[in-house]
C-alpha cells in the first residue's frame, strides 16, 4: 500500500490540482491542504475499515415493529464526519451564512476537495453526491415551504442536524427506459402519496429522497412523470411508509448502503408536475454526471500514484522498474491519462458554474452536450487506470491489504452509474440533433486549436462536424460511439 510518508509529496507533486487551486481564496486552499494530509492515512484506514464492515440493515426493532434502520460501522460513520461537517462538501456551496460572508463559492473548490476524498474514498462519495443533487433541485424548483424545510438541514455544518439526500430512480421495468416507470403519486389532501418500487437506490438510508412518480391520469412516457421529494418520516413524525426490503450485495462501494425500497403510500412533497418531473430530476442527474467524472478522475490519480510509487522502488532484474522502458511507457501513459481527464472533468465544471452562476446560454448548450461524454470517458478511463496500477503491482496488487483491488472494485461502478456508455452516447446524439449543442462546442474547440496552430485539430473538427450532421438519421447509430469518442478526444486535445 501507498506509504503514508509520501502523502505531502505526493499532493505537492499534483500539478492539476496545484494549478486550479491557484484560483482559489486562501481559505479554501487551506481546506485543500488539511484534507490533503489525511487522504493516504487516516482516511484510507477508515475507508479500509468500512468497506471490511459494510452496513446491515435491520428492518424490525424486538417488538417487532418496523424501523427498517441501515446499521454503519463507527468508521463510515467518522468519514461522514470528516466529508459533511469538517470539509464542509455540501454547506461550503450551500450555507447562506458561508455564502454571505465569503461570497458564492464556484462550484471547482467542493469539487477539487471531492476529487481529494474520493482518492481514499468512492462509496461515500455517492451520497455526498446525492446530498448536493437533491439540495440544488430543492433550491430550484420546490416551493418556499419546502425549500425552509428541507434545505438547512441538508446543508447543515454540524454533522448531528445533517439530512442526506438520495434519488430513487431506477425501477425493474424503467432503468434507462425510464418513461416505462410504474410508480403512481396519487394526492390525498395533505400531500401525495406514491406507490411503487424502486429497484437500486444508493444512499438507501438518506433523510430525503427525490422520486419519479406517475400522477393519476398522466399519459405515459416521461412526459407524465411528476418529481417528488420524499422524506424519511411522515409529517407527524412516523416512519414513512418507504419499506426497504434489502441492501443490495455489491461488487464495490461496499461501505455505503444501496438497496430496494418499496413505496406502500409513502406521504411526499410535489417539487415538478409533469411534464416538467423528468426534465427537473435531469438537472440532479447531470450534476451527478458531474460527481462521477470527479470520482473517475480520483481514481485515476490514485491509481497512478500506487503504480509510481511502487515502480520506483521496485528492483527487478538489476534496476527500477519504473526505469525499464516498457514499465516507464505505461507510467508515462497512466499520467497523460489523468491529466487529460482531470481537463476534461473540470472544464465541463467551469462551463457548469458559468451556467448555473450567470445563466449563460452558451455555456448552458456545452454543459448538455459535454456532461454525457465527460461522464462516459472519464469512467471507463478510471478502470483502464486501475488494471494497469494493478499489473504493475503484481500479486501485491491483487491482494486486499493493498488499495488497488478495492479501487478496481468501485472503479466498476463509475462506467455504470448515471447512464451507461451505450445510454450516454445516445443521449449526447440527442443533444446535438435536438438542441443545436454541437455549434458551440466547436466553435470553442477551434478557438482554442488555432490559438496554438493545430491545423491537424482543427481539419479533424471540420470532419466531426460532418460526420455528426448526420446523427438524426437511425441508421449512424452503430457509428455513434466511435464519433462521440473522436470529439472528445478533440476536447482533450484542445485543452492539453
């Protein structure tokens, strides 16, 4: 395992995050360093903890009555500390009182200390994700009533009042179909209640939910689904009637609990009638995008790191092996990797601040058409990464008291979460065929080329630009993805 001792030269020795950080106020650069000397100590101990005790979950109490209460071990439970209260991952952005004394803080700095923790740690990393996805929704689009409710709590500094939140949006019949949903919102009076099951729902234990629901009478489709926000206890402070039959048994991101819920009338609170429900829980969604490809690049420079690491002392055959010349390729590409995706990762986040801070539409077009593609890339680039640091490891790193066989196993997920490469590809062909997203993406792409003479660039965007012209027609699909993966390659390549 990566030795702790070289955990101040290894964030020294990060030149991405050295260099973003320069645009920072001195206060966040002084979170930047504190949570940078826990990573490859405190935290990987925590997370080694965890993820060897994952949560239980206890559905009665002796009585027998149901309490449905997801058990985490002490040490999740101190990284939940750690991220929400101390780091201050979700209350930095949301905080009114931080906000009124420090001004808006960009969306970069959450992210950069998210891509710090996500290095020790992928599971958690997920609701915090979910936790931000449902505060920002709220703020939108819900009501004043709901928003006082519900928004101090998930922005709460002090870990004892925190609300997580969590989005159950997967069904059995409606994963990436998801205008196939069957769940039914029928209102009573009071508030709604819905009535359906959701099939893989991460964070499972959180405060409050965001749901897709159908309302009676709603044609089918997305167009008549609602979203509703669904909290833990009913208002006269009974459990909800949000029933979880079981935690799922995963491959990775074992610490943090996903399972089934099964909503039997379970009271809510309306946020987005239809047809507005799913385009609304799209917002969350691509934040979540957003999250992953931080979590992707996490992984990429863990892993990275591990490999040097261990190549550079490491003797076989008389020498280093990172000084024989294929060992030295491989650590040579593994860098570039991360590097290009750590640019790729936060220029979608400036173009999503740009848009969420002023509004701008052109950043607004880019946001909808890089998210899918940063999400995809990112991800599968993430288990690539660990593969490699593991090879380079050998048996060491195959072995579970080293980090890399816990890295490949969350690593998994990343390409799955969020849409699925096949289910991003499409949805980056509708943003351009739809949405007109590909104009500006292009134009900003050749911008930067021919500020550095890139005349090989810029003949490939003229070429992408034809190519992709033709993504109404059904019949491009089985070329889609070699397209989308040559115009991000394009981005990448603007940006080195």
């Amino acid at each position: 395992m990566f030795d702790s001792s070289q955990n101040d030269r290894s964030f020294a020795e990060d030149s991405e995050l050295q260099r973003i950080r320069a645009e920072f106020p001195s206060w966040a650069e002084e979170r930047i360093d504190r949570l940078s000397g826990r990573i490859h100590g405190e935290l990987d101990e925590l997370a080694r903890v965890a993820n060897e005790n994952p949560p239980r979950l206890e559905r009665y109490d002796a009585r027998g009555e149901r309490i449905d209460r997801v058990d985490y071990h002490p040490a999740y439970r101190e990284m939940e500390r750690i991220a929400f209260e101390e780091t201050g991952l979700i209350w930095l952005h949301h905080d009114p009182a931080f906000t009124s004394e420090h001004g808006r803080v960009p969306r970069k700095v959450p992210f950069a200390l998210g891509y710090l923790f996500a290095q020790a740690e992928q599971g958690l990393y997920c609701p915090i994700c979910l936790t931000d996805g449902t505060a920002t929704v709220l703020s939108r689009h819900a009501e004043e009533s709901l928003r006082e409710k519900c928004l101090p709590r998930l922005a709460a500094r002090r870990y004892e009042d925190l609300w997580q939140g969590a989005m159950f949006l997967t069904e059995r019949e409606g994963g990436s179909d998801v205008g196939r949903s069957e769940t039914r919102a029928v209102e009573d009076g009071v508030g709604w209640r819905l009535h359906g099951l959701k099939w893989f729902c991460s964070n499972a234990s959180a405060e409050l939910a965001l749901a897709l629901a159908r309302p009676e009478g709603a044609p089918d489709g997305t167009g008549g689904l609602g979203l509703f926000a669904v909290p833990r206890w009913q208002p006269d402070g009974s459990l909800n009637e949000c029933h979880l039959l079981r935690l799922k048994d995963k491959l990775g991101t074992r610490s943090m609990a996903t399972g089934e819920i099964r909503l039997d009338g379970a009271f809510a609170y309306r946020v987005a009638s239809p047809p507005d429900g799913f385009r609304v829980m799209t917002e969350m969604l691509n934040l979540s995008r957003l999250y992953n490809a931080v979590a992707s690049v996490a992984v990429l420079r863990r892993a990275y790191v591990e490999a040097k690491e261990h190549a550079s002392r490491r003797i076989a055959f008389g020498k280093r092996i990172a000084d024989h010349p294929l060992c030295a390729r491989t650590l040579s590409e593994l860098e570039a990797s991360w590097r290009d995706n750590f640019r790729l990762a936060f220029h979608a986040i400036d173009h999503y601040e740009q848009m969420e801070a002023t509004g701008d539409e052109t950043s607004s077009q880019i946001v909808r058409l890089l998210t899918p593609l940063v999400k995809y890339t990112t991800a599968r680039a993430a288990v690539q990464a660990t593969l490699e640091a593991m090879e380079i490891l050998g048996g060491d790193g195959y072995c579970e008291n080293f980090v890399t066989a816990r890295l490949l196993r969350d690593a998994q997920v990343l390409p799955i979460w969020e849409g699925t490469t096949n289910i991003l590809v499409l949805d980056a062909l509708r943003a351009i065929s739809r949405e007109g997203t590909l104009t500006p993406l292009l134009e900003e792409v050749r911008e930067r080329l021919e500020k550095t003479g890139d005349d090989e660039g810029l003949a490939e965007a003229d070429r992408l630009e034809t190519l992709l012209a033709r993504c109404k027609d059904p019949a491009f699909e089985g070329e889609a993805r070699e397209a989308c993966d040559r115009l991000t390659a394009l981005v990448v390549r603007s940006l080195r």
